[in-house]
C-alpha cells in the first residue's frame, strides 16, 4: 500500500475522530512516513511496520478518552429543522424513558457482575476466618477429647475451600476486568468508525 492510500484509508476509519484529532493523528502517521523513507525504506515497507489498520484503530481507541468520542458523535453534523426539532419534543414521553431503561439496565448489569465478586471475597474471607478460629480452637481444645480432631478437621477443610475459592475469585476477577476493557475498546473503536466521512 502506498503513502496516499493508507493515508486516504486510515483518514476514512478514523472518521469518528474529532476532526483536530483526526488531523493530528494523519499528520503523525505521514511524517512517520517520511521519516522512514529517509531512513532507506520503501513506502510499502514503512507502512507495513505500523501494522493493520485495524491494529493502529485499536491503538488509538485505547489512548482517545470515551467521553471525546461521545461528544462528536452527538455533535449535530447540520442545523435541525423546525419538523425535527418537532418531532423530537413530541417524541420526548417515549424516546427518554427508553433511554432510561436502557441506561439502568446496563448499570445494574454491571453491578450485578461486581457483586457477585464481592460475594466471592466474603466467601473467601469467611473460610480464612473459619480456618483461623478452627486452628485457635484446635491449640484451646489439644488435650481435651475427642472434639480436638473435629477442629482440625474443619480447619483443613475450611484452608482447602478458601485456596478453591481465592483461585475462582482471582480468575473471575481478572475475567470481569477484561470483558470491561474490551467491552469499553469495541465502544471506542465503534465510534471512531462510525462518524461522517471527512471529505
């Protein structure tokens, strides 16, 4: 791919971009270009170690804030009409509640996946502290009977649980935290290439 076609290709998947952002980032890639090119290497050569368009995408969805984003995709392209503007205050009852619903749902949906975590670690923490009393009872109750053998046994079964519980917690974790940033960098990448196309 020459210089111009991926500058053309890469201005067209950006178009989502604030239009100074989106001018920023073919300046860098074009000089970047340039400076390859001086340093001995065809154009083919210096674009290919940018990698896919895709992969630049992503990288400059991980460094653009979601906010920014937001606010060009909601920034009217051209002035309403009057019928719009209309049809928008006669919409109001039915189109806000929806947004609403929408908005709580994904809320609670989230909070739901976090308090699940939270259960988990109080899981977890309650066996810690099972096998903690269990381990204190076992010394308390050594040279009186029988019941000696039930707190140890308890206190095994109780550090057991808690070393299977931290691993799924750990794992769910991780898990959660992943499916949020990638939930967030396909938001990102979806409103990079979903504006107008710059001209």
């Amino acid at each position: 791919m020459k210089k111009q076609e991926f500058l053309k290709e890469l201005k067209t998947r950006l178009s989502g971009l604030p239009s100074d952002e989106l001018d920023n980032r073919l300046s860098f890639y074009s000089e970047m270009i340039d400076d390859k090119i001086e340093a001995g290497k065809s154009e083919e050569q210096a674009i290919e170690e940018f990698g896919t368009i895709d992969e630049i995408i992503s990288e400059i969805a991980k460094d653009t804030p979601l906010m920014n984003l937001v606010k060009q995709r909601i920034k009217p392209k051209n002035k309403m009409n009057g019928m719009q503007i209309a049809l928008i205050i006669i919409s109001f009852p039915i189109w806000l509640p929806l947004l609403i619903i929408a908005l709580t749902l994904i809320i609670v949906g989230l909070i739901l996946l976090w308090v699940f975590v939270l259960i988990i670690y109080a899981i977890e923490f309650s066996l810690v502290t099972a096998f903690i009393a269990s381990i204190a009872l076992f010394f308390i109750y050594l040279f009186k009977g029988d019941v000696v053998v039930l707190f140890l046994g308890i206190a095994l079964m109780s550090e057991g649980l808690s070393i299977i519980f931290f691993l799924i917690s750990k794992s769910f974790t991780k898990l959660i935290l992943k499916a949020h940033k990638s939930l967030f960098l396909n938001i990102k990448r979806k409103l990079i290439k979903g504006g107008e196309k710059h001209e």
